[in-house]
C-alpha cells in the first residue's frame, strides 16, 4: 500500500494547526525540518515547535533530550531523504561521478539543510545509510573495505564543503570584473607580495558560477586518483 505520508523533503508549506491525535518522536522531528526549510535553522525553537504542534514545551522533552538532539534527528531525516542516484550501468569511475554529482544537486535543493547534515556524527546511522552506495560501487570495483568507506566519507565531505563555501556572502560585488577583484587584492597586499597575489587572484573561483566547474574538476582528480591507487594495488598484488 502507497504511503500518505508525505516526503521530508517535498516542498514544506504551513502546517494547520491542533495538536495531532498521537505525538511522537517521528511527528516533532518531521515537523522540525518543516519549520526550518520554511525559515531557516534560527527560526526551530523549542517554544516554536510546540506552538506548531499545538501542544507545551515541556511535552517535547518526552521524546527529545534537548535541542542538540532535535538538530542531529533532523539533519539524520534530511540526510536520510536526499534521494541521491547513481547512475545504471557504465564503469564504476562513471557510477561514482553521477553519485557525487546528484550528491551535489540535491545539497544545493535543500542548502538550508546543509549546516544540520554536516553536524552529523561519524557513526551516525544516517550518515552510513548516505554512503552506502559508493561503498558498494568501490567494493565492486577491487577496493579494500578500508579504501572504500574512507574515499566514500571523503565525497561527502567534499560535497559538504562545496555547499558551505558556496552559501558564504561574495566577497565582491556581482557585477565586479576580474580586473576590479584583483585591484581589489592588491590594494590591501603589502608590496613585496604584490607580484605573486597578482599571479593567482585572476584564477580563483569567484563564486559567480564557476564554483560548479570548480567542483566538477575536484570530482574528476579525486576519481582519477582512486583509479590510480587501484593501478598500483593491481600491480603490486601478488
């Protein structure tokens, strides 16, 4: 039978108000990430939560600890909600680019979730589930387990990093040429550094876009690497 539930990560609008028949663990958690995809992680307090369940403050802490632990169950649902896919058929270098690619959209879908996902622990259930499928696809392709849940946990980071570098605010203005960010640069450099800042300031991401070719890039050297350690592992079996 289909479910009625409707999906975390569906589109989260206002919630009509009462108190549902059963609170639950699952029905404030749920509710928690509704409230922040609508205003953000500030807006999820304790007392807000409750006015949009429509019960006490107090009732919550039956079923949570505290706020750290509402954050960590949200960031896990969200987590656990991404739908990240791979990529039928094709070589294993090809399945894990998709991965992380479609890794990469989903963050960028639901970036308000980004801080709660990366506050995960290294042995959360969640975070495991989300690494599942490039453990797999390494594993399939000759990796050691060891090799593969390490390069699987270090995609996520970079995916995670991505994210967080890319909500920063620019540091320039949008509408700021590149010879204007690099007189930008020099005007604060002492003079002694002037020639080498202006021979890299012209070739950093500007956040205006690139930041995307920039992380497709990253894929590819990260997935050239493994390809490279599997060559030497092969060779130097026995």
């Amino acid at each position: 039978m289909e479910s009625t539930k409707e999906h975390p990560l569906a589109p989260a609008l206002p919630r009509a108000r009462g108190r549902p028949p059963r609170l639950s663990r699952s029905e404030i958690v749920r509710e928690a990430l509704a409230l922040v995809r609508r205003n953000g992680r500030e807006s999820l307090t304790m007392r807000a939560l409750a006015e949009e369940l429509g019960c006490g403050p107090m009732s919550l802490y039956s079923h949570v600890r505290d706020k750290a632990e509402l954050l960590e169950a949200v960031g896990a649902l969200a987590l656990d909600h991404l739908d990240v896919e791979v990529r039928d058929g094709g070589t294993w270098s090809e399945q894990l680019e998709s991965w992380m690619h479609s890794l990469e959209h989903r963050l960028l879908e639901h970036r308000e979730l980004g801080e709660l996902i990366a506050m995960q622990q290294n042995d959360s259930p969640a975070l495991l589930r989300s690494i599942r499928a490039p453990i797999r696809i390494l594993l399939e392709a000759g990796f050691d387990r060891p090799a593969a849940v390490r390069a699987a946990q270090g995609m996520l980071w970079v995916a995670l990093g991505f994210l967080f570098i890319g909500s920063l605010p620019l540091r320039y203005p949008r509408d700021d040429s590149p010879s204007d960010q690099l007189a930008a640069a020099l005007a604060k450099t002492p003079e002694a550094e002037r020639a080498e800042v202006e021979s890299i300031v012209p070739y950093l991401v500007s956040q205006k876009g690139d930041a995307r070719d920039l992380y497709a890039a990253v894929v590819r050297r990260l997935i050239e690497g493994l390809a490279s350690e599997l060559h030497s592992t092969d060779l130097t079996s026995p």
